[in-house]
C-alpha cells in the first residue's frame, strides 16, 4: 500500500466516524473516484465491523484504477 491510499483511508475512518456522508462523497470526488464506485466503496466501508485505517486502505485499492501493482514496492 502506499503513502496515498494510506492517507485516504485515514481520512476516510476520521470522516466515517464523524458520519458526515456529505463530507465523505466531498472526498472521494476529490480522490477522483468516479461516482458509481463511491457508492461501492461506501457500502463496503460501512458493512465492516471495524473501520480501521488498514481494512479500509485493503478497500480503496480493490477499487483503485492502477494499472500496476501495489506489491511491487517502488
């Protein structure tokens, strides 16, 4: 994972956790999610037990639009 998505996900556990469904669209918009994905990825957010920085990085890049893998460690 990188510095990004591991920023994102922060972001996002502080904003869940608020419950401030406006400011999270306001977000991910900024993230450059398209919309039919962030309506995905809330769903998917919101149905974990626990919303840690981590599950929810595991999340963002499931959903990411990189053509190259995260593993690789560059």
């Amino acid at each position: 994972m990188n510095a990004l998505i591991d920023y994102e996900a922060a972001q996002l556990v502080e904003l869940f956790d608020q419950g401030d469904d406006l400011s999270i669209y306001m977000f991910m918009e900024k993230m450059s999610i398209p919309l039919d994905v962030q309506g995905t990825l809330i769903n998917e957010i919101s149905a974990l037990k626990q919303r840690e920085r981590h599950s929810i990085a595991k999340i963002i890049e499931s959903h990411g639009q990189s053509a190259i893998s995260e593993r690789l460690n560059y």
